[in-house]
C-alpha cells in the first residue's frame, strides 16, 4: 500500500507541475471562513481583522455588510474603498488573508481511507482524494472515475484517467464545503437487497460501496415505504459465521458516521423494512434520505 500511496503523490505531483503557468498564478479567490485584514490608512478604528461569514459577506464598522466571497483580493478591496466613499474622503484600504477557511468533505469509495476530512477552502478533487490516501487500488491500467457533488447540486463525473495520467486540469473538480466524493472501483459485486424497496434483488456494486449505495441501487421511492433507520445488513464474519447488525441510514447520512454505513462485501444480505404508520421516518426524513442516496444513481 505504501507503493501504492507513493505513487499517487508523484502523480498529483506531476499534474501540479506541468499545470500551465498562468493556471498557478491566478489570483487568490476569497472563500467563506477566510480570516481577512483590512486596514484603512489613518483609521486606526477601521482597521481590523474580519471572518468572511457562510453566505460570502464581512461585518465593516461603517458600511456594514460587504459581500467578499468569489472575488479576488484586489476585487475586494476596491469594493470596500468604494463603500468607504460615502463616509471618508479617498479612503486608501488594503487587504489581506491572513489564514485561509477551513472546509470538509467526504470521500467514499475505492481510496485507502475514507472518511470526512477537513481541507482547505479552496480545495479541488486531488486534494480530497490526497486526504484519503490516494487510490486504494492498482494504477496499472485505466483509472477509475470520480463523482463529486456539492452543497447537494446535481452530481458531476470527473475522469481521473484524463486529470493524472493526461495533465487534464479542467477534471479537477472544485469542492464546497460539505461536499462528498466517491471514486467508483474498477471491481464490482454483487448483494441482495430484500424489503421495501423498489426493485428487490441482486444489486450490482463496485468495490468499496456502503450500504447506501445498495439502498439508493435498489430504490426507495416514496412508494416503497422504506424505513431507513431500521435496516439489517447479513455479512460472514472472519470465522465464516453470518452476523447480522441493525444501522439508522438517516443518522449515517445526516452526521457522515460510516461507522453506520458499512462498506459491503460480496455476497451480503441487505433487509429493508417497510416503516409503520406515524414511526421515526417523517416525510423529512426521507426527503433528506432520498437526496442523499441519489448521488449513488
């Protein structure tokens, strides 16, 4: 696995270096979470250390809120002298990030760790796979595809055959903060899903899906009833002995827990029960569950 890590960092590496110039050099975009400086000459009061808040705007003495997310530093500083006309004669304002904003994501799927990591605001897909550990499988032969989506926006594919080994950077999705990545295994599976769903049966997976993707590959329409914080998963355990566990999908979903959506194996048993009249399953709830396990579709 250490080979393998390797050389992921050589190929992130190499991507990076032979990005043109100019791609490299553009200018830093502000992000929400960012921490900026903004300093008015000969106003002491005015100057201070500001947070970029969730919906992209700051808090100024004076002008009151400024929108400052999505644009660049110079952008940005020409709208805070412009909102400082009204008060101060040729305000002269500079601008400056002093640390960058935080953001998390969740990659799944075939890469060495999964899980929910924090990255920087402006991080791309290689930033998020790299957090992971890279590729859990070989790169020999052709690399798999990733899925991306964001802020639950409709899902985009991104080629990472065509972003590592071709230098390809418009494939290097960028991410928000939420967002959830899943690189698809070139290996596949096969589980059976019982219950409430639409299409009761054998599902065919990739290696390293959890149980919502067999959930979301079987259907949960609002006619099929299911109560997705009830589901059991049969697996064989090490001795060979099949042992069964009960997971809450909605509390997996909502909090990013894949404690409480497993990885699958071949072979595995998935039972959806139907959910009874006024139980935990509000139409909340599965509207949320339903958004979610649309990005596996």
């Amino acid at each position: 696995m250490k080979r393998v890590f390797s050389l992921w960092a050589i190929v992130v590496a190499l991507v990076w270096f032979t990005c043109p110039a100019s791609a490299q050099d553009l200018p830093y975009i502000i992000h929400p979470g960012d921490q900026i400086l903004v300093s008015v000459y000969g106003e002491t009061a005015l100057t201070q250390t500001v947070n970029v808040l969730p919906d992209g705007y700051v808090d100024l003495p004076l002008v009151g809120r400024v929108r400052l997310a999505g644009k660049t530093t110079e952008v940005a500083r020409r709208d805070v002298a412009r909102a400082l006309m009204q008060y101060i004669r040729k305000p002269v304002v500079s601008l400056e990030i002093v640390t960058q904003g935080q953001m998390t994501a969740l990659v799944l799927g075939d890469v060495k760790t999964p899980g929910k990591y924090s990255l920087r605001s402006t991080a791309k897909l290689s930033d998020a796979i790299a957090a992971a550990g890279g590729l859990d499988g070989s790169l020999v032969g052709a690399l798999p595809v990733a899925r991306v989506q964001n802020d639950g926006a409709a899902v985009r594919t991104a080629s990472l055959e065509a972003l590592l080994r071709d230098g390809d950077t418009t494939q290097d999705l960028p991410l928000r903060d939420g967002a959830v990545v899943y690189v698809q295994s070139r290996q596949t599976i096969s589980v059976d899903v019982i219950g409430a769903v639409d299409h009761p049966g054998e599902v065919q997976l990739h290696d390293g899906d959890r149980l919502s993707a067999a959930i979301a590959k079987a259907g949960n329409s609002a006619g099929a009833q299911s109560d997705l914080s009830h589901v059991y998963l049969r697996q064989k355990s090490a001795n060979g002995a099949d042992v069964t566990a009960e997971y809450d999908m909605y509390r997996a979903l909502e909090h990013g827990e894949l404690a409480g959506d497993p990885k699958l194996n071949n072979g595995d048993l998935v039972y959806v029960p139907q959910s009874r009249k006024g139980g935990s399953n509000g139409s909340g709830v599965l509207n949320f569950l339903r958004a979610v396990l649309g990005f596996w579709i």
